[in-house]
C-alpha cells in the first residue's frame, strides 16, 4: 500500500501509533482515541497510520498475507454526520481475513464487533483514477456478491473520530463472501434489497441505494481516491463500498444471515 503525502507529525510519532493500534488488535485490549492524545491528528497522518501498518502485516515474518481488495465506510448520510465529514473512508482487506459463507468467527478474536451486509465488487480489469464513474465500475466489474462486513474498533467504546477509525483501517475486522456471482449488467444495484436477520428476527432492511445512492458510486470514490497514492484497484480485487443498513452488534452464538433475495445469501456465526 503506497503512503500518503509526507505529513507533519514525526515518522517516529506515526509508528508509535500504529504499533499501540497494531498491539491492541493483537492482544483485545482498546485504547483510548489516537485523537484525544493528538489533536491536531490529521486525516493524511491517519492514513499514513494505516499503511504503517499495512506495509508491516505484508511484510510479516511469521504471518504475511497480501492485500485483496479494499472496504469502503462511511457512505452512509448518518454515519458522515455523526462523525463530521461529507466523504468516505477506505481500509485495506487483507487475504487472512476474507472468508466464505458459513464461516464461524470467534468471539474471542474481536473487541466490540458489529455486522453489516454489502454487495462485494469483483473486479474483471484494473480501475485506476482520476475520473472513474459509477459506470466505468459497473465496466469493469465481473461480479457482484452478497457479503457480510464484521466491523470491529480497537478504539474503546467506538468512540472515534474520523481520524481515529481511518488509522484503524476504517473498523474493519472480517469479511464474509457469499457464493452466488452476478453480473452487475443483470440487476439494478441501486434498488437490490437485503433483510438481514440475527439469530432468525429480522432486525435491519435495506437497498443499494443507502451507499450513496448506488453501491458502484462507492467503487468509484475509492479508485479516485486512491489515485493520488499511485494505487490502482486490480483485477480479482474485492470491493466493499458500505453497508445497506446500519451495522448490527454481533455476540457470541449469534448466527447473522443476509438475504439479497436474487444476489443471493450469505451467513456467519459468532462462535
């Protein structure tokens, strides 16, 4: 992942932030907001937090992965507004923590999880910004597929700001990749709809249109975003542009199931 633009804070300073943030994920442990102690914490720094410590999980000695695609949040008007912003955030997905429908995640691995259902992008040619639009996603894509987000925030009682879930890889924990494939050409994302149920009760409903306004918006966002940094989307890369609804809490013995009707399911258990 290339680095954002030189910042003002120390690089020494930067790597201490991504080590408490890196040590608290490891160990379960939240720690208080990286913009409480810092202030002047800007999103540029956040960034450079962010792929600190995506340089380091790709380079580990004793457990590398690779980067798979990337999450998109904050794309949703209540989520903006709570934290003061009128723009998404991206995160990295690593290829460890993608998984398949029917996975079980266990409790034991995350702080304060939360679940959100999203149509996952696959990409079938390389996206590369400026000027990307929802169309040239839709272009490029192979396949849509249902899939569940397992959010989770190593910052105490998710009480971030902008800044703090941006150097926390924008909340992301899991993904969960449902099976059916579906080429965008062949249904109306805008309007594709999902029930999402916890333990059999329905308990959020939604459309495509709640990321916004249509899921590849979101796609295209994040490919002009990521063009300053030099970072192009690539073939086979999973995209996920935002929840249809808001996120759910998941404990253990939940069982979670997203129906996209004619995109398909996809479930998890909290174990």
């Amino acid at each position: 992942m290339s680095a954002p633009e030189r910042t003002g804070l120390s690089r020494t300073t930067l790597h201490a932030m991504a080590d408490v943030l890196m040590l608290a994920e490891i160990g379960r442990e939240p720690i208080a907001p990286l913009s409480a102690a810092y202030a002047d914490l800007t999103v540029a720094e956040a960034y450079e937090i962010q792929a600190i410590n995506a340089r380091s999980r790709v380079a580990s000695a004793t457990s590398p992965t690779r980067i798979v695609g990337h999450k998109i949040g904050l794309t949703s008007e209540a989520m903006q507004e709570m934290l003061g912003v009128d723009e998404p955030d991206y995160g990295c997905l690593y290829a460890d923590r993608v998984l398949d429908s029917g996975a079980a995640i266990a409790a034991a691995d995350l702080i304060a999880p939360r679940v959100e259902p999203e149509i996952a992008f696959v990409l079938a040619r390389p996206l590369a910004g400026p000027g990307v639009t929802a169309q040239d996603v839709l272009a490029a894509t192979a396949y849509v597929l249902p899939s569940l987000e397992v959010i989770d925030s190593r910052i105490a009682d998710w009480r971030i700001r902008l800044v703090d879930t941006i150097a926390d890889n924008a909340s992301c924990a899991r993904v969960v990749l449902g099976e059916q494939r579906t080429a965008p050409a062949d249904v109306d994302l805008a309007v594709a709809a999902v029930e999402l149920r916890v333990n059999g009760e329905t308990v959020e409903q939604g459309d495509g249109g709640a990321v916004l306004g249509h899921p590849a918006e979101a796609v295209a966002w994040l490919a002009n975003a990521l063009a300053g940094h030099g970072v192009t989307l690539e073939p086979g890369h999973v995209l996920m542009p935002g929840s249809l609804t808001a996120a759910v809490p998941f404990s253990q013995g939940d069982h979670v199931v997203a129906d996209f009707g004619r995109l398909g399911s996809v479930e998890v258990t909290c174990a």
